[in-house]
C-alpha cells in the first residue's frame, strides 16, 4: 500500500496530541507544564464521570470539580508509585481514586454525630445516576466483578465502558497494535466481565 | 455486519470455540453501542442461556454509562462500526455521492481528528484525473484559514481519493435559500473573508475555477471556507475551463469561450456570488449556454444599482468592477478587491446615523464594522462575568493572555472546536480568563472602550462608560440567562431583554453577541456608576430553567430605552431557586459575604449534570 502522501508544505502537518503516556513520562521528571496539559486532558472527562458516581445529595454538599481536581492532582503527585505509562492504566488508576475521594465525601455527608449512618443507607436513599440506571446490586457486582478481571481487561472495559473511549485511542493506551485489536480485547473483557458477574446474578 | 462480529471482528475469531466466538461477538456489539435481541439469541444458543443473561446484564451497564455521555473532548472517533478502511483512514459515514464518486466522514489515526474523505470511483488513471489529483496535492499546499485545509491525496485499495478537514456548517447557497438576500455589510463581511482566500489560492499559483455560493461554507462559529475544488487547476496549465466549471452563470465570458480560469475569472466569479448574495439573482440570467453567451457577447446584465437601489455607491462600484466583461477592467487582484470592499465598509460605517460611543464602531470591523456604529446605551450599573475557581479555559491562551487592546484571537483563528482539548487548569491562578470553553458552549465577557477591547476576567475592574457584551457561541441551541447584581443586593436581568432581536433559545447559527440587536442596531451594556462590586451570573442550558426564567419575569430588565429600575430579588425568590433540582442547604458559609448570584451560582453548579452550565464573575467597578 502506497505510503500515505503528506502535503508539500513548509509548515509542519497538524501534529498528533501527545500522547499521555508521553505526558506523564514529563510529568516524572516534573515538567510544570506537562502536568497541567495532563490536568487539562483529563479534567472535564473525570468531571463527567464524577456526575454520574455522586448520589444527587453528595454533590449538593461537596463541589464536584473539587472533588475531581483534588483526586486528579493526588493521583499526579504519586505518579511514581505505580505502573501508569500507559493511558489505561493511568485512568483505571485516577478512577480509583475518584471513586474512593466519592465513598469518604458520602461517608463524610452521611456521618451525624447521633445518627451513625453506613454508606450503604445512604446509597439507597439518593442514589447515583449510574446506579439508578441499572440498581444498586448490579452496581456492586460489577464493581466487585471489575476487580477480578487482569489489569489490561479492566482497564480496556473502564476506556471503553465508562469512559467512552475510541478504539484507536484505546489501542494506543494499551499498547495494542490497531482499533480492530482494540475492540478484540475489550469484547473479551466483558465477556469474563460478564462471568465474574455470575456470583452476583439478581435473584 | 456479516455475522456475529462483523468485518471488523476477524481479530475475534481466534478464540478457541464457536461457543466463545458467539459471545465475544455479542459482547463486541454491547461494545459498540448496538442493540441485541437477547431473547432471539438465546433462543438460537440456548446452551449459552448463563453466559447470555450474563452478557445481557452487562449490556444494561454500558447503556447506563453511554447515556451519561461520559466521552474525552480530544477524541473525535467514533464509537460506531467502520464502513471500510482506505489506508489507514477508517470510513465511518457516508455523507453524499455523486458522478465524480462519494464523501465520507472518516476518522485520520495518524492527524487523530475526523476528516472528510472524497473517493473516486476509479483509480484515477485516466488523463482528468490525474491531472485533478495533480491539482489536489498542490492545492494541499494551500494553508489559510478560510481555505479548505487538504491533509493529503492518494491512490489506495484501487480508488483514488483525498482527504480534507471536516467543516460543519452551512453553505451560503443554503442561506440565501433559508434567509434571502444579505444586506451589502454582510455580503462584504463574506467578500473580504474570499478575498483573502482567493488571494492565498492565487499565491500558490492555482485558480479555483468554480467560485460559487454552494462551495463556500459558513462553519457553525461563523468561518468562512472556500470548499470544492473540483476544478481547481494551475494558472499555466492552459488547460480550457469551460468544460470543467460546473457553473456557467457564475463564469467570466473568457471562460465560457473556452480559455482556462484564471485568477481575473474567479475574482469574476467572486463578484457574481457578492452580486447574488445582495440580489439572489445573476448579473446575467440565460436558460442555455447558448443564451448567455449571446447576452455577454452584447453586454447585457443587470446592474447591481438596478437590482438594489439602496446599496451603498461604494459596495456597488466594487462588485459592478469585479464582473466588468473585460478582465482588464476588474480588479488586477483579490487584494485590490479587498481593499475596495474595505473601503465600502468603513464609508458606510462613517456615513452610519450619530453614535453615542462611535469608537465602539471600530472594535470588530471584520464582523460587523456598520452595525456597530449604532451601539445603543443600557443605562445599566455593572457588569461581570464570573469564573470561579481554577479551572479555566481555552488554550486560546492568546485569548486568555491578550493584552489590553489586542484584537480577540477569534476574530482571525478559526472558531475553537469543542473537541479539541483547549481546557488548561491552573488551580493556584488568581485571576481567570472570562473564556471557558466547555463541551457544548463558549463565551467571553468583552470590555470595550474607544479603540481598545480587552476580555474580561474575574476580579477585573469597569469604569462608567464601559461597553460590555457577551460573545456567546455553542454547537447545540441554549437557553442563556445573564443576570446582574450589586453590592447592595439589587439585581436585574441583563439577557434575555425585551426588544433585543435575540431570544432563547439561541440558535447555533453564529457566535452571537449579546445582548443583541434592537431596532436592528445592536447595543450593549454600558457601565454608568462607579464604586462597588458587581456580579454577574451566566447561565447556559439545554432546556429552560423555569426558576430562572420566575427570577428574569420578577426582577427589572435592561431596556434601552429607559434606564434600569433595580429590584431587590427577595429571600423568597432564591429560596424557590434553591429548589432546582432538589438542591440543600449551601455547605459552610464563604468568609466574606456570598452576593445571592454567588450563592445561585454554586448551587447551580453543585446540581449541574452537565445538562447546563453556569459561570460567575466579580467585578470592581472604579
């Protein structure tokens, strides 16, 4: 196949983005101002995830984008600690901590100092779009089905999933060679997705 | 799709059983957002019923998070199944076909943007086309803002094609079919944007060769691009054009008797569009070739004054001279045609009625350089945008940054794209640019003064005779509310306003400027008092807000014709407002005074579902 012809031009072609994984390789070595491109690629995305995890009532009482920055930065000040050169890693990573800054801000909106109240009580009263979406018991099986699935297969259900990630980008986060790859993966994740489910089956 | 996975899921099939095979292929189509007739399946597998059920279940999870529309902003693919690849371009949709062949919307892997992608429906070997694909990769060459960007041109998989930026938008023939005839300003406005591209065509030694309403695009935004080269040719190719321009009523007579196109015959073609869009008419009207060479070879048409007695001397000479007979007697260039239409321009806009701030005429004469010449006074106390915290906006840093007096970078850059990622977050800036581009919206708050326009931030300052407006623009029509307060706690309505032209919702048609027209002059706000701090609240939603809309009927308005009344909105007013969405009790009280608007704004944002948007500004006023 005849090799894609670029424009004669002087001036550079419209470059890719960089990619995150290039990001956060800077970030490492604290480059200020690829830890703020990393912030702002993932901001608005994880402030759109966040609406749909946070009970209404949550939200009325912790402002949500700064939930989102706080989890983000935290995820960004510890990014030596764990395996992140890869998109999907890093994400299923910031996920993780978004999900657990949501958990203490509803334990936190539950706690009354005459009325302990657990997380789960307080889920049922206003729950999250997602979880109104498809019940509180598919919620938990899912998320428990989640951790049972390898790294590479979370991370391609979570892109693909929640995060509504393209094939090709997530071919680029995971390493893999094409979007037909891609897509390959992330079918086979939801399928042992859909097994790991099976413990939790509604009755 | 031929099957379970369709052409797409040949990386499936090397899972080991037919039974895995028939999952991983249900499960590719949850992952690609189709629907499944999980009874139906189950009924042709029904040794796979669990594993079936399981799926299903998994099924409801991805329809949940795709309605919450969770998607990154820089990642234009689409989620759908692939049509076909050509090289490594993925096509996705097919936009329209023809006799040349057909145009995709297809995603670039490599540029990680969509493209338009034009396919023959041949090789391209025969002598026509690859003297067009000749054309097409020097017209790749050409890079100007209103000229359609070519990223590349090739023969694959046996089809030759090439690919270009994906404009969304409206061609001005829709336009002249949708809303009529265009003043002479605008129809100016469009010429100047032309000229300018023509004149980059011309540069690289290539003539458009069918310059007409249906090959300029108004990109949603307001961009001009000239499109649809298929004509295109070089200057010395002394290859006829007559044959090859589609658009007789728009060619010059040299190119009707057979000569190639040139640079005079698209400026030719130029004046015929202005013509057009001023009369929707032709300067010449024939209903054969035949008849419209014989009508140009005895210099029949009709003259621009003739068809429109009221368009300004200047406007008219300038058109009347670029589709002259003779290509001596046109203009010798597109910047020379330019500069008449300028000079159109800026004659009209001297000659416009009395003006109360007449420097405010000359803040965007790329836009709209008569019209503002009428800015209406709102006798109105403040204004302010606000942006809270530290997220902030468009890269359009030289936006952002721009100095004082420095035009707005929209006025030359093409309209940011909500795709793009544009957001920068800078949590420990103090102040924050006045522009925020969100994924279905963006707007600036502009001060201007004399020759001098700077975007607001918040924490900014305004003194009395300010001119303020909102440039407001968004992919998808919205309902915006702009309401101001006081440090007394007075507040009213700043948009929408009786007697402005513009209402909610606000049509995607163009960025607008808020708070609009009135009596066909636009008008802005206008800072009468001094000392305080002023708020400004801006709402923006896909769907009314009936509580804002209670608030906007029950405070006084801008009206400019009279100054404003303030009205202290009562407790009991916020205290509905509190109830959108089912909204609590506000979270520890702010150190200073929250102003009411503030107070609207955080519960605003705390409910957002990303179903609107709000942003505050503060504002000192000296």
């Amino acid at each position: 196949m005849a090799d894609r012809e670029a424009p004669e031009d002087d001036e550079p072609s419209p470059a890719p983005l960089e990619s995150t994984a290039l990001l956060l390789e800077r970030v490492r070595e604290g480059d200020g101002a690829a830890r703020e491109r990393l912030v702002a690629r993932f901001l608005p995305l994880l402030r759109r995830w966040a609406s749909g995890r946070l009970p209404a009532y949550a939200r009325s009482l912790a402002d949500t984008d700064d939930l989102v920055q706080v989890a983000l930065l935290k995820a960004l000040d510890h990014v030596d600690t764990f395996e992140a050169r890869r998109e999907g890693a890093f994400l299923a990573y910031l996920r993780q901590v978004l999900l657990n800054s949501l958990r203490d801000e509803i334990r936190r909106a539950g706690r009354r100092p005459a009325e302990p109240i657990g997380e789960r009580e307080f889920a049922s009263r206003e729950p999250s779009q997602f979880e109104q979406a498809v019940g509180r018991d598919t919620m938990e099986a899912y998320e428990a089905a989640l951790e049972r699935l390898t790294a590479a297969q979370r991370e391609a259900v979570i892109m693909r999933l929640e995060f509504g990630y393209g094939y090709t980008r997530i071919a680029e986060a995971m390493g893999r060679g094409n979007a037909n790859a891609a897509r390959m993966l992330v079918a086979r994740a939801l399928v042992q997705l859909a097994a790991e489910m099976e413990p939790h089956r509604e009755g | 799709m031929d099957g379970p996975l369709g052409n797409e899921g040949r990386g499936i099939r090397d899972m080991t059983t037919p039974e895995e095979e028939v999952l991983a292929g249900q499960a590719a189509k949850i992952a690609d957002g189709e629907n499944v007739d999980w009874d139906r399946e189950r009924s042709a597998s029904p040794t796979l019923d669990p594993q079936l059920a399981g799926l299903e279940r998994v099924a409801r999870i991805a329809g949940a998070w795709r309605d919450l529309g969770v998607t990154p902003e820089d990642d234009d693919e689409d989620s759908g199944p692939v049509l076909f690849h050509w090289g490594d371009l993925e096509a996705r949709e097919k936009l329209g076909e023809g006799a040349f062949g057909e145009v995709f919307r297809a995603w670039d892997p490599m540029l990680r943007r969509e493209v338009a992608l034009k396919l023959r429906r041949d090789a391209g070997e025969d002598d026509s086309a690859r003297a067009e694909l000749a054309e097409a990769r020097q017209l790749a060459r050409v890079r100007h803002p209103h000229v359609l960007q070519v990223f590349g041109v090739d023969v694959r998989d046996g089809r030759a094609g090439l690919w270009t930026e994906l404009v969304r938008g409206r061609t001005l023939e829709h336009e002249l079919r949708v809303r009529g005839a265009m003043s002479a300003d605008e129809a100016a406005l469009v010429g100047l944007e032309l000229c300018r591209a023509l004149a980059a065509v011309h540069s690289s030694g290539l003539a458009h060769g069918d310059l007409k309403a249906s090959n300029v695009m108004r990109e949603d935004g307001g961009r001009i691009v000239l499109m649809d080269f298929g004509s295109v040719h070089e200057l010395d190719s002394g290859m006829p054009g007559a044959a090859r321009t589609g658009t007789p009523l728009s060619a010059a007579p040299e190119v009707l008797a057979g000569e190639p196109a040139t640079a005079a015959s698209d400026l030719y073609a130029l004046g015929v569009l202005l013509y057009r869009l001023v009369t929707a008419t032709y300067p010449v009207q024939a209903s054969s070739l035949a008849e419209l060479r014989d009508k140009l070879a005895r210099g029949e048409r009709t003259a621009l004054r003739t068809a429109r007695p009221d368009l300004p001397t200047a406007f008219v000479s300038a058109v009347e001279r670029a589709i002259e007979p003779a290509t001596e007697a046109r203009w010798a260039d597109a910047a020379s045609f330019e500069r008449a239409l300028v000079n159109a321009l800026e004659l009209a806009a001297s000659m416009a009625p009395a003006d109360p701030l007449p420097a405010a005429a000359r803040v965007a004469p790329r836009r709209r350089p008569v019209s503002f010449s009428m800015v209406a006074v709102l006798a109105l106390a403040v204004i302010a945008l606000l942006w809270s915290r530290g997220v902030i906006g468009p890269k359009p840093a030289a936006l952002a940054n721009a100095p004082e007096g420095a035009p707005p970078a929209t006025a030359t850059a093409p309209p940011v794209a909500t795709n793009t990622p544009t957001q920068t977050v800078t949590p420990a800036a103090p102040a924050t640019p006045a522009t925020v581009a969100i994924p279905f919206a963006e707007a600036t708050l502009w001060r201007s003064r004399g020759e001098n326009r700077s975007a607001l931030v918040d924490g900014g300052s305004i003194s009395p005779g300010d001119h303020l407006f909102l440039e407001f623009e968004s992919a998808e029509p919205l309902h915006v509310y702009v309401l101001d307060e006081d440090e007394k706690g007075e507040t009213y309505t700043l948009f929408p306003v009786a007697g402005s032209d513009l209402a909610n919702p606000l049509p995607t048609t163009a960025r607008h400027r808020l708070p609009g027209k009135h009596g066909g002059s636009p008008f802005d706000w206008v800072v009468t008092s001094a000392g305080g701090r002023e708020h400004v609240l801006i709402v923006a939603s896909r769907k009314p807000i009936a509580a804002l809309d209670q608030l906007v009927a029950s405070v006084a308005a801008a009206d400019p014709s009279r100054p404003v009344n303030y009205a202290n909105v009562g407790d009991e007013t916020f205290a509905t407002l509190r109830g959108i969405g089912g909204m609590e009790a506000a979270p520890a009280a702010p150190s200073r005074r929250e102003s009411k608007l503030e107070s609207l704004a955080r519960r605003l944002r705390a409910n957002s579902d990303g179903g609107f948007w709000v942003r505050q500004l503060t504002l000192e006023s000296r």
